[in-house]
C-alpha cells in the first residue's frame, strides 16, 4: 500500500516515523522549501500520558528527555500589579509534561526518519477523486491513503468535510524577546525557568521561557479578527488597553524584540464528525482544532500514533481507518468539549 501525509509537523512526522519502523513504506509532503523556512513557534509540554507515550512507541522517548526541560514546568500566577498569586515549583525528578521548543521536537522527528521520506515544497491544491492528489505545481500523485496532517487550515479536510474553522473572538499577539538574562534581566526574573500569567477578567498576559534565552509572551484580548492590522500604533493601542496595569507587567508589551505576530483563535464546530471513508483520514488539529491550553500537540501524536499502529496491524487500509476512527472521534469529541471556550478562561481572574 502506499500512504501519504500532507504535513510535516509533529503529528504527520510522528505518524511516518512509526510506520517506518514498522516497515510500512509512508511520504510526507510539505508546503516548506526546506525545515527551516520559517519558525516554529514557541514551547510545549509533552505529557506522560499522551506526546510521551507517542515518542515511547517512535522509540525517541529518550532522546526527548536529553531536549527537554523539566525546569519548564514551573508556573507563576501574578495579578496585574506584579504580585504572586500562585507559584508552582516541579519536584526533582518530575518529568510529567516537561516543555520542548516545538522546532527542537520537529528537528528529533525528522531526524528519525528515512532520508528522503519529506518532500518539501509540495503545496497541495486539494484531493481530486479517491486516491488522487493534486498539487499547485500541478502534479497528481496516486495514494491508497491520504492522511490530512495539515492543520487548521487543512486542505484534505475537505474531502471528508465541510467543515472551515470560525474565529473564536480571542486574539493572542506574541511579542519576542531575545537573550533576555542580559538584555531583559527583569523580565527574566518575573518569568522564572516556566511560564508566568496574568489576567483581569477582560485581557490576560501569557509568558513562557523558550530554550536558547528567549522569552515569547501571548497577550490575549477579546478583539475582532485583524485587529492588530487594522491601523497603525498597535503598542500605543496596546498600552491604553493595560493602562492599570503596572510598570513591570507592561514591559511585555513594549520591551519586545522585533514586530507583534497576530494568532487570532480558530476553532471547529464541536462535535466534528464526518462519513467514514476507507482511503482518506484526518489527525491533529485538521480534526480537532484545540484552544492553546497544552492539549493539541499531545492529542495530535496520540492520534498519529494509534493511526500508525492500526495501519501497521490490520489486513487492509479500510479496516485501519475505522479502527483508528471508532477511537479517535469519541476521544476527540470529549476534549473538544470539556475545552470548549477554554481560550475565555485565561482572561478570568479565578
């Protein structure tokens, strides 16, 4: 059989690594010209009892734990005057959900893999019939599974689904700051080794220490989509949102390296199903589309894991698809809505 996964992003790499080493032969294809066309965003936590048990079955558990950062997992709670409101500090040892820059998991993945199993630069236009891809530059490709990897925006969804994602009415802005011990010191100190919040109940400050000295801070408001391109002095505008808020808190906001990235909220409808079909399957957040709370990544290995080894074990690819799909949709549907407006309560106070 020959399988096909649009996407290189954790869960399409963790899904072709572990075919691959089940001697399943898998392609990926990628819209990047190469793995370092752009960044990769900031950091995550992989979980014991999901992203870890994913790299246990990929048999890259151990080189995770050589990347990560335990350290990561400590967590401070402030008010918008500075104040500690909640501190947690990981035991020794504690390596629950510890944080990995999500281009240092992307590097271990690709690693893993056969040379040549990426094909980048390869943008599909969209699935044209059962079993046939086409590109942008034109070319078809002839699969027995298509496997969409392709996140929010996926351009295989839509052979299983009509579904588009809806803005969520939640806007997080990511500011960057660079070699922060010397150039930020305070900023540094008020983060600590994992991540810092703050909120008032209508907006909501999110900082997290990345590897390598960077700090990346989301600030989080109720905006319409765009807002952030709508108009010029986005900092002053930003300023007058967070006015009661203190000096130090507002270094988040000015004392950035670099522009603001606009990442307005996208969500699916929940539940999101579709008709069950043997040559065409979704993972990830072409499925799922999670709110930022340390669930997508997780769920998207969990899936490309279960996918992987129902392919490597059944006797035909059909039967792979419902069985990964009998598990997949319940699970899926459940998170989905136990998180469902969970980008609100990172505004909340409580």
């Amino acid at each position: 059989m020959t399988i096909s996964i649009i996407g290189a992003g954790p869960g399409g790499l963790t899904c072709a690594r572990i075919l691959q080493k089940h001697g399943v032969p898998v392609t990926v294809y990628d819209r990047d010209p190469h793995p370092r066309a752009r960044n990769q965003g900031g950091t995550l936590d992989l979980h014991a009892d999901d992203g870890q048990l994913a790299l246990r079955e990929a048999g890259l558990l151990d080189e995770f734990f050589a990347l990560a950062r335990p350290e990561g997992q400590e967590m401070r709670k402030l008010d918008p005057a500075g104040r500690l409101l909640e501190h947690h500090v990981p035991a020794e040892g504690e390596m629950f959900r510890p944080e990995i820059d999500r281009g240092q998991l992307r590097g271990l993945l690709l690693d893993s893999l056969e040379p040549g199993t990426v094909h980048w630069g390869r943008t599909l236009e969209r699935v044209e019939a059962p079993g046939r891809l086409r590109f942008t530059d034109g070319a078809t490709i002839e699969t027995d599974l298509v496997i969409g990897a392709d996140g929010a925006w996926s351009r295989v969804r839509p052979a299983v689904s009509a579904a588009v994602p809806e803005y969520a009415g939640i806007t997080f802005l990511e500011a960057w700051f660079d070699d922060v011990e010397n150039a930020h010191p305070e900023l540094a100190e008020l983060v600590g080794q994992g991540s810092t919040m703050a909120a008032d109940g209508e907006r909501c400050l999110f900082a997290q220490r990345n590897s390598g000295d960077h700090i990346r801070v989301y600030i989080i408001q109720r905006l319409p989509a765009g807002w952030a391109g709508s108009g010029t002095d986005v900092r002053g505008r930003l300023l007058d949102a967070f006015s009661g808020w203190s000096p130090s808190m507002l270094r988040m906001i000015t004392d950035n390296d670099g522009p603001y990235v606009d990442r307005p909220l996208y969500v699916l409808p929940v539940p999101h199903t579709w008709e069950q079909k043997p040559w065409v399957t979704l993972l990830g957040d072409a499925a799922h589309l999670m709110p930022p709370l340390g669930v997508g990544v997780n769920l998207a290995m969990v899936d490309a894991c279960e996918l992987a080894l129902a392919l490597a074990g059944s006797a035909s690819v059909g039967d792979a698809v419902a069985l990964y799909e009998k598990t997949m949709l319940p699970r899926s549907e459940e998170i989905s809505r136990r998180l469902e407006n969970g980008a609100e309560g990172l505004l909340d106070v409580d």
